[in-house]
C-alpha cells in the first residue's frame, strides 16, 4: 500500500472544505440580499465571506507544508498533523458562523498544526540538505 | 515520451491566465482611476477584481485536483477534465468583463470539470487505500 | 544528496513569509484598532492588508512555477530564480510597509524572476513533449 494516498486523502478533504466555504458564501448572498461583486453590507454574509477567505488563505499555506512534510520527513506524520489542521479548520468555521467570538479554539488548534508541519518539514529538509 | 508533461502545459496555462485576469486589474486601475489600495469605486474596475479573485480562489482548489487526479488516475484524464475547466475559466472571465449576467456558461462548465477532477481522484486515492 | 531539498526550502521560506505578513495584518488589527471583519478603517491597516493579500496572490502562482521549472528544468535553475523571487517579495513588503511608492523595486525583481521561471518551465515542458 502507497502511504502517500493518505496525505492525498487529506488534501481531498481540505478542497472540500474550501469548496463548502464558497457555497456558503453563495447561499447567505442570496439568503441576506448582498449582490455580487460587493462583499459587504449584512454582517451575517461579511462572517461567511470572513470565514471563506480565511480558509482559502490557510490552505494556501497548508497544502505546500502538508507535502513537504509528507516528502521529507513521511506520509503519516504528514497525515496526522494534516488531520488535526483539518479538525482545527472544520471547527473553526463551523464556530465562526454561529458565534465570531468562538473562533479561537478551532483556530489555535489548526495553528499549531501546520506550525508542527512546518518545524517537521524544516527538520526533514535540513537533515538532508546537512547530508543526513 | 513522459505524460506528466501534459497536466504541467495545463499548469502553465492556468497561471498565465491567472496572470491576464492580475494585469487587467491593473489595466483597469490606471483607466478607471482608482488608486491602490482601494478595490471599489467604479463598478468596472470591480468587475474586473472579481473576475482576479474569483480566478485566484478556483486556481487554488483546481491545481491540487489536477494533480491528484494525474499522479492517481492519469495523467490524460487529468488533462482533459484541466482542458475543460481551462476553456471555462477563460470564457468566465471573458464573459464576466464585457456583461456579469453572461458568467453563468463558463462558471458551471468549469465547475463540473473541477468536479470530475476531485470525484477522479477520490477514486484513485480510495481504491490505492482499499487494496486495488 | 537530493537537490530537491533546495526548491523545499525555497517553498518553506516562501509560506513564511506569507504568515509573517498576515501576523503583520494582525498586530495592525490591535495597533489601529480595526475589529475582523472589517478591511478598512484605516490607511496603515490598509496597507498591512495590502500586503498581505499581494503576497498570497504571488504565492499561489509562484510555487507552482517554482515546482515545474525544478521537475522540467533542474533543482539548481529553480532555486535561484526562487531566491531571486523571494528577495523581492521580501523587499517589497518591508518597502510597501514603510512607503507605498517605494514598493516599486521589489516588485519588479520578484515579478522579472516569476516570468524567468514561467519560461523556463514552458522551454522544459514543451522540450518534453516534442520528443527532447
């Protein structure tokens, strides 16, 4: 078995959640009547659309540290703390919409995930560039 | 010849016009006199940043897709679903620049192209995961 | 050794610099007292903001390019027009930060060293597919 499906399986995950915070947005333009292009003018559509830009710009930066975690340093580590990025995210947005002021603990935990992805794709990366 | 050549020319084209939809921000910035770093002001300078954005925030959920669906299905089914959803990008933001209401067409074929690409890939990753 | 690590800290370096300047964004929310979700409010939030998002829209195009221009072309190739492309995004930000006008430099290095592995990249891909 190919371990590198399980970071695959991570990264799936991640897109569809990406994609979940798009259709929000789409649905609370209509439910809350702010036409496009504008991305303001109820506060319940401007914490949707929050909620997506945040989530795309952390999966900007996520995806890369996943796989060179994954590359450098093994699939599993890549896999666990790419799960726990994924719980922190889904917790994140699913709290933010409800309640903006509940937004810290999902958000903290994804943190310290890719923060654990980056040290360990640091780690691996160092280790074989210093003949490891 | 390698077949993974393919799915990178996608790549490649995906963020050139990544690139156009940027310099006809920047076009538009100078034309219709709205200095950085605002973003509203004249609605077709904001159509035109919708169509950046819009363009930035699919590429982000389409190269990942692509890739998955090229390393874990194929690299020739990859190119075509990226084919399509190419030929969609492009008349999206074509259409949405001259009238808003024409967007639909593109949008929904690029769409179901991403679509195939994430329902392709989920099948190669979960059939390595289950044994195939 | 596997020059790959090269491009991998490039990569590295780079979603460092996107979190550094959304840690940016956060210290100018509490500094000039502009509460999420708001954008606006005030020039030197604005500005941090600016930043930020020019730095992911770069980001997402750039690693891409980096990664083909590695695979198709060569590691070494990658990573110096990578670093090139750093140091103007570096440059640019800690300008744009200080002065808006004097942003120019940096970002005409990074964008110069962007098309450098855009080119490079298409001459290694096509060189590939017509058979080289």
């Amino acid at each position: 078995m190919n371990t590198m499906h399980w970071p695959a399986l991570v990264t799936l995950a991640a897109l569809t959640l990406c994609f979940a915070t798009v259709a929000i947005v789409g649905r609370a333009r209509g439910k809350y009547r702010v036409a496009a292009p504008a991305t303001t003018g109820h506060a319940l559509f401007e914490r949707a659309f929050r909620v997506q830009m945040n989530t795309l710009e952390n999966t900007v930066i996520f995806l890369p540290a996943l796989w060179l975690c994954a590359l450098f340093v093994g699939p599993l580590v890549a896999t666990a703390l790419g799960g726990l990025w994924l719980v922190g995210r889904v917790w994140y947005a699913a709290a933010y919409l409800r309640e903006p002021k509940s937004r810290g603990g999902g958000f903290v935990l994804a943190f310290v995930a890719w923060a654990g992805l980056m040290i360990a794709a640091s780690w691996g990366v160092l280790r074989g560039l210093l003949g490891g």
